[in-house]
C-alpha cells in the first residue's frame, strides 16, 4: 500500500522498490507493508527510558559495532556468559527498520548481553549449541515478514527471491530444495523446537509479526486451513504481540530477578484449565467487563462463521485499546491476552530509534535487498488508525499515532548524511502511513479509533505545518540533496493539506507519487474500509491542478488489489475502464493474499460479510483470479506493448 511504509516490508519490496516489478504476481499482502520498520514493540511501567537508553539516544555515532552474531565474538567481547539469544528467519541488519536490531540494541541498553543467531539451520539444533544456553531467555522471530508470505506467493508458488536474505536468495546453496532455505516455514514454530532442544530449561519467548499475528485461531494460506495459536502449537512460555519494546524489557528484568513472567502487559501466556481457573478463580463462562472469551478452537469448527466474530471483537478490542483480558480456548490449552501496553511516548520512540546502530548487515558480505531498500529512509511516525480490511498494521502496531520530534529525526539523518556510501538522498521519510506525523485526536482518543473512515473524524488534528517544517529542516542538511517521501500517503489528508500536497509535488517525489485507491467499485471499497471512488477522482483532479499550476507533469501509481472478498469480473473490467477514464495507468497490482490477522481473511475464510453478515463473493481458485488478474494486465500491459511496438515500427 502505497499508503503504508514498511508496509513494511513487502510492500517495501513488491511496491516501491523494485523498478522492474511493476505487477505483484506474488502476491505479497498489504498487510505486509509493514514497515520493515515494525516489529515488535511497547513496553509497560518499566521504564524504557533506563539511563543507558538516555545515553545512547544522544550517541555521538561511535559505538555502533552490532550486536555480536558469534559466541566467539562473546568472547572477544570478555563474556564468560550470554543473557538473551535472539534467533531470527532474517540476515542481522543492524538498522531501525529490522525488528531484531530494534529489540536488541534496546536489551543491549539495558544493559543485558545479547547474542543474535541469525537465519540457523534448522536440520538439526546444532547451529543454536553453538552459543551457551543463555541465562535469561531465547527470543524467536520469524524475521520481519510472516515466513509463509516470505516463502510463497499468495497463489501458493515457492517464491525464488527473498529479500531479507543474502543476495536476495532463499536457497543456502544450488539446491533449491525446503530444507536448503535459509528460512523454514513457520519460522517460529521450528526454531522454538530447536532451542527446547539445544537449551531446555531456559524460557522461550515468541514475538514478530509471524508469532504476534497468529496468537489465536487464524487461517494458514499455504495449508488452506484454520490453525491454534502459535503460542499452543509452539509450547512457548510466552508470545509479546504488536510492537514489543516494553514487554521485552519487563521480560528480561523479571527474567533477571526470578519472578514469574505472568500478566505482563503486551504478551499472552498458554494455560489448562486448571491453570486457568487458579490464575482467574474470577473468571465466568463467557465475556464480562474483565474478559473478552472469543469463540474457541472446536466452537470454530462446528461453526466456522464464528471465525469472523472472534476476528470483528478482536478488532474493536485492539482499536478501542480495552484492558480486557482476551481468551480463547485451543485444542488442549487457553491462550490468555494480557492487556497492550501504553503506546511509546514520543521521547521514548526518539530514544529507540537513537540507539547506535551502524544501519548495516552484520557481518558485512552480499547485499541483502531489503537494506538497499531502506538503509537511507528514516521513520517518523509509527501507528496506523486507517485500519484497512486487508491490512494487519493497525493490528500489530496498534492504531494510536506517534510521532519523533523534529530533533531526532534530524540527528538520524546526520548520522545518515555522515555515512561514507551515502548518497545525497533520504529515500524516505516515512511510517505505515507518512502523513499521519504530527496528528493527534483533540479528545484523546476514542473506543471507535477510525479516525478516517467513512470520513476525516472531525476530532482528528492535522498538523500540515508540522510536516512541512520537517521538510524543510531536513533538506536543509549539508549533504542531503534529495529528500523524497516513498511511504504511503493518504489522500483524504493530502486533500485537506494543500500546502504540503504542493510541497511533496513539487519537490519531494522519486519519480510518480504512489497512492493506494485499492479499488473503483465503492460496495468493495466499503468492504476495504476505504472511501469511496469519489475520493480517488477528487485527489486527480487536485494534482492535475497543482501541476498546471506548478509547469510540472504530475505522475501518479496507483496501487490496485484484485480478487479482494467482493470483487468480481465485472468489478474488474469496470476498474480498468475507471482508471482509464482517469488517465491512470495500473502499473502496481497484486492478488489478495489472505495473511492472518485481517478482517479481510475473515471474509475470505467463512465467506460473510463483516457489517451483515451476509454471504460475500470470493475468488477462491487459481483460475478465478488469474481472470481478474489477467483483465488489467491486459488493459494496461500488453496493449502498451503492442502500441509501443507500432510506434517503433511507426505504424
Ligand atoms: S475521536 Fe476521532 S480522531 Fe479521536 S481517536 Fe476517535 S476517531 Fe480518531
């Protein structure tokens, strides 16, 4: 989503990056446009703001060796032990954008020793006895993409790139078979096999987008099922959903003083029944004002409808930011929600993101793609109250916004400007969705927390003068001669900031201006949370404008999904008729992949309606798509090629 940096990061690749990958035949989610730049995060009433994170949040850019990937590099380091191992589907980046160079430097701050053991082997655990069992935990990631979306196509195809690997390839060697790739699928679970294996009395702690998306009942694309919770199939001691900064750090701090790791805000914990009723002797058959039961593992399965419940309470349960305790009963085990913590204030999302990192793979070799993509882009703001059907950040980074102040981002990109391969560009200045910075609501917030959808909420404060200031501060640093926003913008805002509409036109695009209408029919926009055609014809209209104004051809990439729950043929031949009629060319699309942890899967899966619950068209096979897919490519493909053709023939 155009709209959505780091949607992260597939969109960060499928959609941003790579100039010759106009069509997303992958497939890759929306949803995981995440922001390479989330991960896990959010801590509680532990202080984040330790006095070491203090110090390095004014770090002068010199100690930025990474975090040690070898015991041997413990070693020379003088330690005789390791305190927090963190395993990782991805190649260490020591950069903001990756989740685990995010949560390590911040263990690191704390003082904590921490080891990274990136992309083991996963035949055998020999890869993970390599490191002494570590004294306070093992955290598991899959790496900064869900690893079934890292692996396959939406369309279920082994995908032969990866992004987050060396040299952008999935394979160790030349043999492309599973067990040679250097990330197995369902990361998670395997590697928290493997540590049990290498080291079993220490506690295993899942977090990631893969673990914190899949804590509950989701569907599995790749098996085409419904799954349990990665916390109960894994038997980990403990998930950290959304962004896990806070909870990481209650982990080890209780961790390191021997307490029990139950109730910690921003993570859920797997219990029996009679676990369950000594922890809540409160707690009753179904909901009440503590607890939010969602319907469980077999309720699910006599009646698979109920899937789209337990999805629609846990989106308004995330959105209204409830203390309630959320359950839901699996197979054999209940895995019990704790409430989220309170977002990172703006001074401590500063401090994060002012950790020394050297913004580079550890240790240094092949390139790994994702780095190109966004070593030189900075977050700015984290949090999204778009909340899109198809898309989980508002899930995983909760829908309050939060902004870094002006300072930080400028020191940021000092340190950027500083770099001896840099090249006069700030690729980005970005988040899920950039021009939310420096927004906030004149109440406080709200249970609803939509804050765009049907329209602008009238609470909601839009700071245009924010950004241009931002803007205008960071192009003026030696050294940076351009300064461009690759992150998704919303229209609707734009629409409402001429002044800044104008600034990015005019002097902060790479190239064409992304934005993410999704689609033209308004029945499939509502069901994709997204306003209606109106918008899309309104938003042309004003940069055509600007651009007469301006002496300047505005280019603008739309950004288009196919085969969403409630798209059709006729949906899709309409679209290409409204494009045209638009005078926009559909160079970015890509199928619906139905990931866990959106409402949009929920129809996919059970076929309703979220608002009637009502049956729903779904392309559901392969030849169903590939015709929706097939009408834009082509409307707008091969008859580009063919009109190319003449004209070189002059014909
Ligand atoms: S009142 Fe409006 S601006 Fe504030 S959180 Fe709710 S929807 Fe968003």
């Amino acid at each position: 989503m155009p709209g959505h940096k780091m949607q992260p990061l597939l969109s960060l690749f499928c959609s941003y990056g790579k100039s010759n990958f106009l069509i997303d035949h992958a497939g890759g989610s929306r949803y995981y446009s995440y922001d390479v730049r989330s991960t896990h995060h959010d801590l509680c009433p532990l202080n984040i703001m330790s006095q070491e994170i203090k110090k390095y949040s004014v770090h002068d850019g010199s100690s930025t060796t990474p975090l040690p990937v070898s015991w041997e590099e413990c070693r020379q380091r003088g330690w005789n032990h390791l305190d927090i191992l963190l395993v990782t589907g991805d190649y260490y980046v020591d950069h903001p954008s990756f989740g685990i160079a995010l949560i390590g430097r911040l263990l690191e701050s704390h003082g904590y020793r921490v080891a990274i053991l990136s992309q083991p082997r996963f035949d055998s655990p020999h890869d993970f006895q390599l490191f002494p069992p570590p004294r306070l935990f093992c955290g598991i990631t899959a790496g900064n993409l869900d690893s079934i979306v890292a692996n396959y196509s939406s369309n279920g195809h082994v995908r032969n790139t990866d992004a987050y690997s060396p040299g952008g390839m999935p394979w160790r060697g030349n043999i492309q078979s599973r067990t040679e790739r250097r990330r197995p699928d369902r990361a998670s679970l395997v590697y928290t096999s493997l540590a049990r294996a290498a080291f079993p009395h220490v506690p295993v702690v899942l977090g990631g987008i893969e673990s914190s998306l899949r804590r509950f009942v989701h569907y599995d694309y790749r098996q085409d099922k419904l799954r349990c919770s990665f916390l109960t199939d894994a038997k980990a001691d403990l998930l950290v959903y959304g962004m896990g900064e806070k909870a990481v750090a209650e982990i080890a701090e209780r961790c390191a003083r021997q307490q029990p790791l139950l109730g910690i805000p921003g993570t859920c914990q797997r219990f029996t029944d009679s676990e369950l009723r000594d922890v809540f002797p409160d707690l009753e058959i179904g909901s009440s004002r503590k607890f939010l039961v969602l319907p469980g593992w077999d309720e699910i399965g006599q009646k698979p409808p109920l899937f789209l419940d337990a999805e629609l309470a846990l989106d308004q349960h995330g959105r209204s930011r409830s203390a309630r305790i959320v359950l839901q009963r699996q197979q054999t085990h209940w895995v019990v929600q704790h409430p989220a913590p309170q977002p990172l204030s703006p001074v401590e999302l500063d401090a994060v993101y002012g950790l020394p990192y050297s913004r580079r793979p550890y240790p240094a070799g092949p390139e790994i793609p994702a780095h190109l993509m966004i070593r030189d882009s900075i977050t700015i703001v984290r949090g999204c109250s778009g909340n899109c059907s198809f898309c989980a950040i508002t899930r995983h980074q909760g829908p309050s916004i939060t902004s870094r102040s002006k300072g930080s981002i400028r020191r940021e990109c000092e340190r950027v400007t500083a770099m001896e391969d840099f090249s006069g560009t700030i690729s980005d200045l970005g988040g899920p969705t950039a021009n939310l910075f420096g927004t906030s609501c004149a109440i406080g917030s709200c249970k609803k927390h939509d804050c765009l959808y049907p329209k602008i909420c009238p609470n909601l404060r839009i700071n245009e003068q924010a950004f241009i200031d931002l803007l205008d501060e960071i192009s003026g640093i030696p050294g940076i001669r351009h300064l461009f926003i690759s992150s998704g913008l919303r229209m609707e805002i734009l629409l409402q900031t001429p002044r800044l509409l104008e600034k990015i036109l005019r002097c902060h695009l790479p190239g064409s201006l992304k934005i993410a209408p999704e689609h033209t029919d308004d029945e499939l926009l509502s069901l994709m949370h997204k306003e209606p055609h109106d918008l899309l014809q309104r938003f042309v209209k004003k940069c055509r404008e600007i651009g007469d104004r301006l002496g300047k051809k505005i280019e603008l990439t739309p950004y288009i999904i196919t085969s969403h729950p409630g798209s059709s043929v006729a949906r899709a031949e309409q679209l290409a008729i409204d494009m045209e009629n638009l005078g926009l060319q559909v160079k970015k699309f890509q199928d619906f992949t139905p990931t866990p942890g959106t409402l949009s899967t929920a129809m996919f899966v059970t076929g309703l309606r979220p608002d009637t619950k009502k049956p729903v068209n779904v392309a559901r096979n392969q030849a169903e798509r590939q015709s929706e897919r097939r009408i834009l490519e082509d409307h707008f493909h091969r008859r580009n090629k063919v009109l190319k053709c003449k004209r070189r023939q002059g014909r």
